[in-house]
C-alpha cells in the first residue's frame, strides 16, 4: 500500500510540474472555463485550482502584479529573418509542436537565466550552413517573429546585449541558429508563456559586468 501511494504521488507531483509555466496556470479563467480546461487537459480540477494558486503566490514574490491588460504589462521582442533562414524554422519548430513564439520565448526565458552565451551573439550577419546571408531587417510580420515578454525580460535582454557589446537582435538571432543547430533549448527547455517570464530583470542573470 505505501508503494501505491508513494506512486500517486510521484505521479501527482509529475503532474503539478507539467502544468507549471503553462498558459493554464496563468491565464485568467473562470470557474466555468476553469473546469472545462482541467477536463480537456486529464486533470482534476482542484488539482488545477492549486497549481494556478501556487503559481500566483510565487509570482507574487517575484514582483509580478495581476490585474490590468496583459499588453500593458508586457513589450514585444522581434526577430526579422531571411527569407530562406525564416522558413527553415518555422519547419523546425513544426517539428517540434512550438510555434516560433513558443520556443524563442522559451528559449529567451532558459538563456537569461543561465550564464551561458551563443557564439554568434556579437555577429550582425545571419550564417547559417556555411551562408552568411545579408539583408536588410524587416519587422513586417511576414518576415519576423514577435514574442511577448515582461518589460523585465526585455530590460534583461538588453542588459546582457549592452555587456557584450552587442545588441538584443544579435543575441535573439544567435540563439535561433543555435536552437536550430541543436547546441541549445534542447529535451530539457522548459516551455513557458509570458506570465511565467520574470517581470524582475534582477531575477536574471545580468552578466559579470552588471555584478
């Protein structure tokens, strides 16, 4: 009998870890909606109910204030591509489940918190196979992906961008060639949406010279 319970709850804790940093743990709901969602998803609604209130509290002490529009807590970061480069990882993060948003965002989220720097975070040419591919930056939609950060995150970003003497597009494309390389945001990327970002640049790493 301990054995069973003792698997119920590893097996509940495994569930409380998969819906942490989702849209559902975060995103204003019902309790109507609320009950629908946790059918949908497999889970009981009361265990929902607990991550969604755990997750306020911790975002809470994070600094993060509930309430108000979503697009007035947070700014949008873009990344304009090539052509040929943007279609590549569209099919790439196809392959993936992710929309291009999805994953840069959580990438962004894994790069800021870590220490960890991109190889080509100073280049301003996008290379990719061997083909360095000049073109002048486009921020219609067509040609660039939009992430929707905490001004917190982006305030990171920039910090970060500002130590190595480069800029924040730099970085962002940096880490989109990497990810696609495979040398980042691989199986252990933990998938986040925007209100599980910090909205506290000081929750990030700022780099040694912002120490």
């Amino acid at each position: 009998m301990t054995a069973k319970r003792d698997d119920g709850a590893a097996f509940r804790d495994w569930l409380i870890d998969r819906l942490r940093g989702t849209r559902w743990a975060t995103e204003p709901l019902s309790p109507a909606r609320a009950r629908k969602v946790a059918k949908v998803l497999g889970v009981q609604y009361d265990l929902l109910m607990e991550v969604r209130a755990d997750t306020l509290i911790a975002r809470a002490r994070e600094g993060f204030r509930p309430g108000g529009r979503q697009e007035e807590r947070t700014t949008k970061i873009k990344i304009s591509y090539p052509a040929e480069i943007k279609a590549e990882f569209e099919e790439y993060c196809e392959s993936r489940a992710l929309t291009p948003s999805s994953l840069m965002r959580s990438v962004l989220h894994a790069y800021l918190r870590g220490s960890y720097e991109p190889l080509q975070s100073r280049s301003h040419t996008w290379i990719w196979k061997g083909k360095a591919y000049r073109f002048k930056a486009t921020y219609n939609y067509k040609h660039c992906t939009q992430l929707r950060v905490p001004h917190g995150a982006k305030r990171a970003l920039q910090i970060r961008a500002r130590g190595l003497g480069t800029t924040p597009h730099a970085i962002m494309r940096a880490l989109v060639l990497e990810t696609m390389e495979g040398k980042f945001g691989q199986a252990d990327l933990q998938i986040v949406d925007t209100l599980a970002m910090y909205d506290d640049e000081t929750k990030y790493f700022l780099g040694t010279s912002a120490r």
